[in-house]
C-alpha cells in the first residue's frame, strides 16, 4: 500500500469514529432532553398544587380544581410527548461506546410519571 492510500484509509478510519462520537453524543444528548421534559412536566405539577393551594377558598371551587387539572393534562401530554420523541431518536442512532437508557425505560418512567400526576389529581379533587 502506498502512503498516499495508507493515508486515505487512515482519514477514513478517522471520519468513521468521529461518526461514531457523534452519534453517542446525540444519544446522551436525547437522554438529557427527555430528562428536560419531565422536569418541565414536573413543573406543571408544581402548578397544579400551587393553583389547587391559592384558590383553594375560590368559589366555586370546581374552577380552580378545572384549572389546576389543566395543568395536570398538560404534565401528561408533555411526559408521553417526551418519551415518543426520545424513542424515535433512539430508533435512529446507534451507540458505540456510550451506554444509553434502554428504550423501554423511557415507557416506564412516562408510566410512573402519568400514574403519580393522576393520583395528585384525585387528590386535588378530593379536597
């Protein structure tokens, strides 16, 4: 093999694992976005009781229990919509060296998350 070719084979060794890094990075940063969204999903929880806390002697109390479950919707729209977004990148990008979430973990967690919104709701209800 001439030098010519040896470095042709050399820069395209290097290409590859620069493809590869980016990718991994993609993934970590897919991960960090889901992470974002249930946070901003969390933060609509906060609202909800927060509502639920300051109008809590507003009458006719079903309009500030309507509304804190407005938040509550949201929180679930924002949690399922932030795990079908982070399945179809995942579906997308291969890891190489990073170990990412496995798929079904971001199913589990919207579960989880979608669960404890709906028990704060009847909650919320309740009082």
């Amino acid at each position: 093999m001439s030098k010519r070719e040896d470095h042709a084979q050399q820069r395209t060794e290097q290409a590859e694992d620069r493809t590869d890094w980016a990718q991994d990075r993609t993934i970590l940063a897919n991960e960090r976005t889901f992470n974002s969204w249930m946070g901003t999903g969390l933060g609509c929880i906060g609202v909800a009781i927060a509502l639920r806390a300051v109008f809590g002697a507003f009458e006719p109390t079903w309009a500030a229990k309507l509304v804190a479950s407005t938040f509550l919707l949201i929180a679930v729209l924002i949690f399922w919509s932030a795990r079908n977004r982070a399945h179809e990148t995942h579906e997308r990008l291969n890891s190489t060296d990073a170990k990412p979430i496995q798929r079904k973990n971001f199913t589990r967690l919207a579960i989880v998350m979608t669960t404890a919104t709906l028990l704060v709701g009847a909650i919320l209800w309740m009082l």
